[in-house]
C-alpha cells in the first residue's frame, strides 16, 4: 500500500508520515519498483499503535519507547501522565472560571475587561492592601462579580480586609446566599464562620431563610451568628437560640440585647419572658447562667418579667435573689 492509500484510509497526512519515517519511529516494509514507499499491514498496525499512544499524551519520543523497549515499564509514564492530565485540567477550569467572572461583569470594552481582570488579580495577591483595595474599588468603579467576592471572602484571613469583602458583596446588589450557603456546609470551621457573618450582613430575604436553616447547625459559631443577626431583623424564631447564648455565656450581652429588641409588643415581651422564665426553672443552668438569665429579664418590658423577677428575688440561690432584686429596683425607677 502506497502512501497516499495510507494516509487516506489512517487519517494520518502523508506529512506525518513521513515525519515519523525520520524519526525512526516508523519504516515501510518495502519499495516500489520505481522506489516508492510501500506499507505493508504490520506497517499499518504500528501506526494505528503511534496513535493510540500518542492520544493519551505520549510524546513522539515516550511512543518510540513504548514500542521498542522491551523493558520499558508503562507504570511510571501513565502515572505522570494522569498528574499532568490533572494538572492541565485544573489550569483550564480556572482559565474558565476567569472568563466567566470576567462575562459576569458584563465588559462593554477592553478597557472593562482589562480593568476587572486587574481587580480579580488583586484579590488574589499576597498582599492584604490590594486585596482590601480591590474590594472597596468593587463598590465604586468596575463590579466584581459575586462568584469571586464570595470565594474571596471564604478564603480571606485578615480580618479588616474580610470586613471589605462583605461591604462589597452587600453592596454588589447581586444574588450571593445560595453560594455562601455553601459555605456554611464547608467541613472548615473557619469557612463556615466567615460564611455565616456575611450572610449576617445581606439584608435580602434569601439571606434571612438561609440564616433561619442555621439555627440548628452543630457549629455553635454558626448558630450564635445566625442567631444574633435574626434577631436584629426582629425574627422571633431566634429566641431559643439567644436564650441558649446567654445560657453558655457566649456572647450573652449582646443576646441579652436581641432579646430586648424582639420584645416590641405584649405577645413578644410575654412569651420572651416565659421563656427565659423557663429556663431558669428548669434547674439545668448553673448559678452563673442563672443569674445572666436574670440580668437579661431586666430589659423585658411587661407584668410577665416583673412577676417572674419577683419570685426570683426569693430564690435561694442569693445572687441569683439579689440579682433580680436589683433588677426591680431599677424597673421601678424607670
């Protein structure tokens, strides 16, 4: 078989052909008469095997081995070549993560595109000044897209630049929850809390339902975040949680501060003080989160929390009595 019937019917040009011939990689059996080059079909295998190997990423150079080497060891090289497979995978999943943030900002020129590319590059930099920067130049001239804001602000550090990120991302006015909810699934503690405060901080109704599945999560970071900035939206399903802050003595202040808050009309201040009333009773607390639960009672407007602070400045625990005395004092002066 001649060698244009070759390249014909193998798909490999005459030019490749003859390519392989000088590379020793492959040599027609025989010759023509008139001295062409003649392939016969053991000839015709070997460049079906060429391309076999060379498909999975072998060069010209591994194939010659590969087939001429009775002691090459295929092992090693498929090893290598499933980590360099990995590798060029990876380097155009973010090649495609890039053109797709830079499509999301929606460049109207070059000039757009260049500019996002600048601040994409920045958020990424070493340094806590650009990266700060960056964000806070999101806000006012060329948007960053919320995809990479979010992915900045699960992987950020520094906590003033952290605190930039969220800035920006609130003020982005683009939908984030569903990609910070990921977040909170994340099995990093530190990726589940920087997820949580800037859910906290979007004020969209997406962000609150999120902030409500939080409630019950294991984290006891995530739930206290989640708790706190549910009931700065006035959400009442926040309460158990806040009376478990102040039970734990984590930030119990400002629970004790939420509880206030969400205590805006008789229903609210009474169930509120129902609550805490309750806990206290339960005998579980120790006496210094039964006393924190007294303090929080202070705040709580209505006959419900005067007539529970009362039975409490009898309790024979003295400082939790003397706490709620203290406390009726100074409702009474009000």
């Amino acid at each position: 078989m001649l060698i244009g019937e070759v390249a014909q019917r193998s798909g490999v040009s005459a030019r490749m052909l003859r390519h392989y011939e000088s590379l020793g990689l492959l040599r027609p059996t025989g010759r023509t008469g008139a001295g062409y080059r003649e392939y016969t079909d053991e000839d015709i295998r070997r460049i079906f095997h060429i391309e076999s190997l060379r498909s999975l990423g072998l060069s010209l150079r591994d194939v010659q081995r590969a087939l001429d080497d009775p002691a090459f060891a295929p092992s090693q090289l498929v090893t290598d070549l499933i980590h360099q497979t990995r590798e060029r995978i990876a380097a155009q999943t973010d090649l495609l993560t890039r053109l797709t943030r830079i499509n999301a900002a929606e460049p109207s020129d070059w000039e757009d595109v260049l500019h996002t590319i600048a601040l994409l590059q920045a958020l990424g930099s070493k340094s806590a000044n650009a990266r700060q920067h960056a964000a806070l130049s999101s806000a006012k001239d060329t948007p960053i897209p919320p995809e990479a804001l979010v992915e900045a602000i699960l992987t950020e550090s520094d906590p003033v630049v952290a605190g930039a990120l969220r800035w920006a991302l609130a003020h982005s006015g683009e939908p984030a929850p569903a990609l910070l909810a990921q977040g909170l699934g994340s099995p990093s503690p530190e990726v589940r809390r920087r997820a949580v405060q800037a859910l906290a901080e979007l004020p969209d109704d997406t962000s609150t339902a999120l902030l409500r599945t939080a409630l019950p999560h294991p984290d006891p970071v995530v739930r206290a975040h989640a708790a706190l900035a549910l009931g700065a939206r006035g959400v009442a399903d926040a309460v158990p949680a806040l009376i478990d802050l102040i039970v734990e003595g984590r930030n119990d202040t400002d629970a004790a501060d939420a509880l206030s808050a969400l205590a805006t009309g008789p229903a609210a201040t009474d169930a509120i003080a129902t609550a805490l009333v309750d806990r206290l009773t339960q005998g579980s607390p120790d006496p210094t989160a039964r006393r924190r639960l007294a303090q929080s009672l202070a705040d709580i407007p209505g006959a419900a929390a005067s007539h529970a602070l009362t039975e409490l400045s009898q309790d024979e625990d003295r400082a939790v009595a003397l706490t709620a005395a203290y406390v009726l004092r100074l409702r009474l002066r009000r």
